[in-house]
C-alpha cells in the first residue's frame, strides 16, 4: 500500500518540478541569466552570489539553489520508497530517473552559462525539464493505483488518441522553445537570438496547439459516448488548461510578450503536459487501492 505521505511527496516533487521552469523562466524575464557568470561557481572567486554582483547573481543563484533542493527531494522519496522497492518498483524507479535528471541538468545548464545563454543550448536546456514534469505527474498517478492493469475495452480508439495528445503536446513544446529563442527575452543583453522568423515560428507554435484542441474535444465526446469514466475528468481539465493557455498566448503574442504573461504562460505549459500524461495514462486503467483518497487528485 502507498502511504499518504508518499502521495504527498510525489505531489512535492511534480510541483517542484514545475517550479524550476517557472524559476529558469524568472532568470531569462529578469535579465539574470549571466548574474552568476561561471559555473559550478557564481563567479571563478566565489561559490555563491554577493551583494556586490547585484540582484541578478541572486536571481540565478537562487535558480541554482532550487535545483539542490529538488535532488535533495528526489533522495527523500527514493528513502521513503526502499521497503516498496519489490513491491512497487515502478515507483521506485520513476523517482530515480527524476533524481537522475538533476545532474544532467545541472551540466547543461553550466554550458548555457560558459556559452553565454546561447539560444540552442538554452532550449536543450528546457527539454529535459519539460520531460520530468511529464514523468512526475506520471508518478503521481501511479501512486493512486495499485500498479495492476485492467482490461481496456475492445477495440476503443483513446488510447491512440491519447497518445497523439501527448505527441502534439511534446510537438508545442518544442516549437514553444524556438519561439522563445526567437522572441525578445534572451535572459542578458549579450545573448545572441536563434534567427528564426519570430512571425512564422509563432505561427507553427499556435498550429499544433490547434489541432491539440480539436483531437481533445474529439477525444472528450468519444469517452461520454464509450463510458469512459476514468478519461473525462482528465480530458475536461486539459481543455481547460488548453483555452487558458490559447488566450494568455495570442494577448502576450498581441502585447509584445511582456513578462507577467510569459511566466503565466510558462505555468500553464507545466499545466498542458502533466493534463496530457493524466489524459493517456488514464485511457489505461488500473486497480485502485479501495483506502485510497482520490480527491486528492486534481491530475487523476
């Protein structure tokens, strides 16, 4: 059995998760991506930020802090889930691929810095993170189940629906990243853009979202008129999460980016590919265990 404090701490982690793209997003929106101007140090003379490099050294470092903390997290779940290891290995391992994205990240993000934010190395930045929320609202889900598949109902096609919603999800981020690239905000006024049209790559960002829409409200009708329970809530809150983000998009887009907007817009992002997971995930359904208090589970 999952404890509740397991299911809390999975929650931790999908937030923390979200948290660093919206802390990496504060840095480049505030001009602080060079505030600390090597790597792993703030500067070649010190480890952390001072008050004499300013309030941008703050900025980063404080960046570089949350990612210490979410490795710190990872390592606090992976203790909590030992005794389940055999029993729920699929939990256990989720964490550690988690915990495992920490130092990788950390490394790219010290070639951002030694390449001064160039734009290609920031947007592989930015993958890998949008991946791990992916994987830990995953891994919040799974500690609501008892691992056990059912049988899915013959010949019902939301599953490969669910699929091309994750698909054209993963399709907006990256085109999401190039836009950014593009755009005004390139974190220090001695980064370099990617060239891209920002007009064009903007528009290729908003087509994919499009055709997410139209393949979830298809998705939606088809899951109340099959009885597919366990989809419809989740459908519901990605559509949401979906129109939400289509009208922060087109007024930033309108209003010339500015920055409030394109951090809300970066939360929602977070929002866009937990709901998609959820959606799949739940086109496969599992046991449940009967002591478990789904209203907890806003992804579920």
């Amino acid at each position: 059995m999952v404890t509740k404090k397991i299911r809390i701490a999975a929650w931790a982690m999908l937030i923390a998760q979200a948290g660093i793209i919206l802390s990496g997003g504060i840095v480049r929106l505030t001009g602080s991506g060079l505030g600390c101007s090597d790597w792993p140090k703030c500067t070649p003379d010190s480890l952390v930020a001072t008050r004499e490099m300013g309030i941008h050294s703050y900025i980063e470092f404080g960046n570089r802090l949350l990612a210490v903390a979410l490795a710190i997290l990872g390592v606090c779940i992976a203790l909590m889930l030992w005794k389940h290891r055999k029993k729920r290995p699929d939990l256990f391992w989720l964490n550690i691929g988690l915990l495992a994205i920490v130092p990788v990240q950390a490394v790219v993000g010290g070639i951002t810095v030694w390449t001064k934010l160039n734009p290609w190395v920031v947007a592989g930045h930015f993958v890998p993170s949008a991946v791990a929320v992916g994987v830990a609202a995953y891994f919040v889900r799974r500690t609501y189940d008892t691992g056990i598949r059912l049988n899915a109902k013959a010949a019902s096609p939301l599953p490969a629906l669910g699929w091309i919603i994750l698909g054209l999800a993963a399709i907006i981020v990256v085109f999401g990243v190039l836009t950014t690239g593009a755009g005004p905000h390139s974190g220090s006024t001695i980064s370099t853009r990617n060239n891209l049209d920002n007009i064009w790559i903007t528009r290729l960002h908003a087509a994919p979202v499009w055709l997410l829409v139209i393949a979830t409200i298809s998705a939606l009708v088809i899951a109340r008129k099959k009885a597919q329970t366990a989809m419809i809530a989740p459908l519901i809150v990605l559509l949401i999460v979906e129109i939400a983000q289509g009208i922060i998009g087109y007024v930033q887009y309108f209003l010339g980016v500015p920055e409030l907007l394109v951090a809300l817009h970066m939360v929602g992002l977070s929002a866009t590919i937990a709901a998609s997971v959820a959606v799949l995930d739940s086109a496969y359904p599992r046991s449940t265990d009967a002591s478990s208090d789904r209203s907890l589970s806003v992804v579920s």
